[in-house]
C-alpha cells in the first residue's frame, strides 16, 4: 500500500490492528520462551556422580558418622593432653573458723579461732611407661590463730610448704597405655566404620537412583504404550465408522485405552514416590524438583576372581573391626584379671617448710619434710568371682576370634558370589537385548496386521504388553550389572573398572 492508493485514507485502522495483532502474538511467544526457561531451570538434573556428592555433604547418616568419628578423635587428643604436665591453683582467699573442744590432758575446755588464706600449686606429670605420677606442690599460707588456753595465746604467720612426691603402683597393669591403646583402637574403628559407611552410602545412593531412572523410564514407556495405543484406537473407531470391523473391537479398543492412561498416571504417582525417597536418603528438600540422568549403556568389565579374593580378605575394613574386637576383649580380660588383684602402691616426697611471722624470714629456720610409704592390697577370698568372670571373658574372647574367622570365610563366599553373578548378568543382558529387539520386531508386524484387518484389538494389545516389558527387562539387566560392578567394589575394594584400590591408606588392614 502507498500514498497514491485513492484508498490509503481507510487503511490505518487495518494497519494499527495488523500491527497490534503481531504484538501480542510475539509477547505471547516470549511469555512461553520465559515460562520454559524458568521450568527448566527450577528441575535439577542429577547425574550419579552428583548424586554421590551430595550425599557425601549431607547424608544423615554421613553426617552421624561423622560425628562419631570426631567424638573419637578429641577424645584422644584429650587423652594425649593429659598426659603432658598438668598445672593447677587452688586458692582459699579467706577461711574463718571457731571451735569450742575439751582438753582431756589438762581436764579444760578451750575455744578456738582460726582465720586463713591460702593457696596450692601444683603441677603434675603423668609417667606413661610406669603409670605413676610425679608431682610438684606448693602450698603457701597464712593463718592467724587465737586460743584461749592459757590466757588467750595469739599466732599470726605465713608458711610455705613446697615439696617433690611420686606415687607409683607395683604388681597390677598399665592402666594409662591400656586406656590410651583403647582410645587408639576406638578412633580407627570409627575411621573404618566412616569410609565403610562412605562405601555404603554409595551404595544405596546407586540404587536409590536408578530406581528413579527405572520409574522415570517407566513412565516414558507407559507413555509411548499409551500413544501407540490410542493411535490403535483411532484406527479401531475408523474401522467401526466404515464398517470394516465390529462394534465390539471399539468396546476393546476403549478398554485398552483407558488401561493405557490408567498406568501413565500410576507410573507418574510411582516416579515422585521414588524421587521423595531418594531426596531423604540425600538429606535435600523434598520440595526440590529433580530429574536423573545416565548412561547405562553397556561396557563389559574384566574381572580377575583371584584379584578380588586377594584384595577381600587382604583390605576388607570389617576383618580389621573383628581385629579389633579381639584386641578390645583382650584388654576386657586384663581389666578382669584386676578384680581383687595383689597391688601396690609406693609413694614417697621430699621437701621443705617454713613459717614466719614476717614474710621475707619465712625459710629463717625451715624443717625438712620426708615422707615415705609403701602400702599392699592382699586380696583374701572372693568366692569365686574373680574366676568366674574370667572364664565368662575368656568365652567372649573365642567369640571374637570365631568372628573373625567366619568373616574371612564369609567375604570368600561373597567375593566369589558377586563375580558369578557378573558373568551370569552379561548374558541375561545379551538375552535381554535381543528379547527387546525380536519384541520390537513383532510389534511392528502386528500392528500393520491389525491395521490391515487380520488382527483384533485385544491381540494387538498383548503384543504392546510385550514390547514394553522387554524394554524394561533390558533396562533392568544394564542396572543390575552396574550395581553388581558396585558390589564387587564393595566387597573386594577394588575397582576394577579404573583398576585400583580404593582402600585408604591410613586405614589399610594394620598387621602387628
């Protein structure tokens, strides 16, 4: 249209609406591009290597191990610490103090008062190869004392008391090396149990996590199921329309249809059930929207059965714990063996005291301060008990080495069982795959049967029915390999598809 057009003076409004028209038509289309965006963006897409990750971050049970093993390990720097010089002051700033006793030697009753401040300092250090202590004291005072007997006799003074003593038991067991070796033991047990359970919460994350790709991929083929179905159905009610076919294939043809949609929505209620569980064993907001995605294409593996067995029963963190167990009943047996046992204590201290009552004389005439002793616990019967608990630690004690024992011959049987079951699973994934295809293939015959007229609906649907169960039977098989390639990581701690171990080495099985 241009200026000389006779008509362009009626034209704007058909422009202006022109115009408006393509306005509305483009914001339209923008408004769709940004809520698509804003959706895609809004669902987190996880992979299993993510998914791992966040489990390793905020995993509850993760986390509880975690825990533990921190408990374990301050209380060894605790018990390490205590071992090093103890310092401590103990002050009384004032202490008063008045009596009233009777004399017997000199047949009078006296009242007497007594106003103090004082303060000691010590400082003490543990012997750990001979459990005593050897210790530093000064104790620094002064006193002022008022007694009434003959004719109210006042002392005021500051004293000093500074002294060495040693205390040291004989005859009995190390209890600080067998506390410390106890504390020792319990910080590497929760350092096996904390990458046992890193091993497990792999574990469970895999399968948690393909248990969603099978729901997701459930879905999909139920929704493929029903696209193919409801295509038969629209040829079924053409064919009922012309007359080709009877009005009682339509009547099946509806069925199905309804089947069809019926499963779309009970796989999609399945799909967020599974997705729930997995963000709870995650520890993420069940809020969240996620979808997983993964290839589970199939790479075969190369297992060295004799490899696994070796690595098993050489790394395996559980044989380590029964070790330890072994060790711990071993220790519970010194401990009982300590019930009403002959001891001894030697303890002795060597020093010097003063007092004055001016401050800077107070070492004007000091005494010396020995003191020695030594003192015995002889025990004389018991009844039995002590033998009794003995025999009871003693059947604890074989326990341990039977269990012990029984998980070596137990991660034999494992081992080898993970690794028949790999090779069994490649071929049911080959029977699998070739079961997918032959499905597909027949599908594909009987559906143009059925369009052709040589085929009832109820027969078309049974063939559907196959088609998606072998699909999903072939997915299975893939999963099943992966999460048995898993197992045997588990069970051998080996990793045979990066061909290494994956044993720390500050946990790797201790040999004394």
């Amino acid at each position: 249209m241009t200026i000389n057009d006779k008509n362009w003076k009626y034209k704007p409004h058909m422009i202006f609406n022109m115009l408006f028209k393509k306005i509305i038509q483009r914001g339209l289309l923008l408004m769709l591009f940004s809520q698509l965006f804003l959706s895609a963006n809004a669902q987190q897409i996880m992979t299993l290597e993510s998914a791992i990750e966040t489990g390793r971050n905020n995993s509850p049970d993760i986390r509880r191990s975690l825990l533990n093993l921190e408990r374990s390990k301050q209380s060894l720097i605790a018990q390490n610490a205590a071992l090093k010089s103890q310092f401590s002051l103990n002050l009384t700033p004032i202490s008063y103090d008045k009596n009233r006793s009777f004399d017997n030697f000199n047949s009078v009753w006296n009242t007497n008062t007594l106003t103090q401040s004082f303060g000691t300092f010590t400082v003490a250090q543990p012997i750990l190869p001979t459990d005593g202590t050897i210790s530093l004291i000064n104790r620094f005072g002064w006193q002022d004392n008022l007694s009434e007997y003959k004719g109210n006799v006042e002392n005021k003074s500051f004293s000093n008391n500074l002294y060495l003593s040693v205390d040291q038991p004989i005859f009995t067991y190390n209890r600080t090396k067998l506390q410390l070796k106890q504390l020792e033991l319990d910080l590497e047990n929760a350092q096996l149990s904390y990458a046992m359970q890193k091993l497990n919460m792999e574990k469970q994350v895999t399968q948690f996590f393909y248990n969603v790709y099978l729901a997701q991929m459930k879905l999909n083929v139920s929704q493929d199921e029903f696209t193919n179905t409801q295509k038969s159905y629209e040829i079924t009610q053409n064919k009922v329309t012309a007359g080709i076919s009877a009005k009682e294939e339509l009547y099946q043809a509806e069925l199905n249809f309804a089947t069809a949609k019926s499963n779309v929505e009970n796989d999609r209620v399945t799909l967020e059930n599974d997705k729930d569980l997995f963000k709870q064993y995650l520890g993420m907001n069940i809020m969240d929207e996620i979808t997983v995605m993964t290839d589970v294409k199939f790479n075969p593996v190369e297992v060295d059965v004799n490899k696994a067995i070796e690595y098993g029963q050489s790394s395996r963190m559980e044989l380590r714990q029964r070790e330890i167990d072994v060790e711990n009943s071993e220790f519970t047996m010194i401990q009982t063996k300590a019930l009403n046992e002959f001891k001894g204590d030697i303890s002795f201290s060597v020093g010097i005291i003063g007092d004055n009552q001016k401050l800077q004389d107070i070492y004007q005439t000091p005494t010396n301060n020995p003191r020695f002793a030594v003192s015995f616990n002889i025990p004389v019967w018991d009844w039995g008990q002590k033998k009794a608990r003995i025999k009871s630690q003693e059947a604890v004690i074989q326990t341990s080495n039977l269990n012990l024992d029984e998980e070596k011959r137990q991660i034999l049987i494992d081992v080898r069982s993970v690794c028949r079951s790999l090779q069994n699973q490649v071929n049911q994934i080959e029977i699998a795959k070739q079961n997918e295809k032959n499905a597909q293939l027949t599908y594909e015959i009987n559906l143009e049967r059925y369009a052709n007229g040589d085929l009832t609906s109820m027969d078309l649907n049974l063939f559907q029915t196959q088609l998606s169960t072998k699909k999903m039977a072939y997915a299975q098989s893939l999963i099943d390999y992966k999460i048995q390639l898993l197992n045997l990581k588990i069970q051998s701690l080996y990793d045979f598809e990066k061909n290494e171990a994956i044993v720390p080495e500050n946990i790797i099985h201790k040999k004394k």
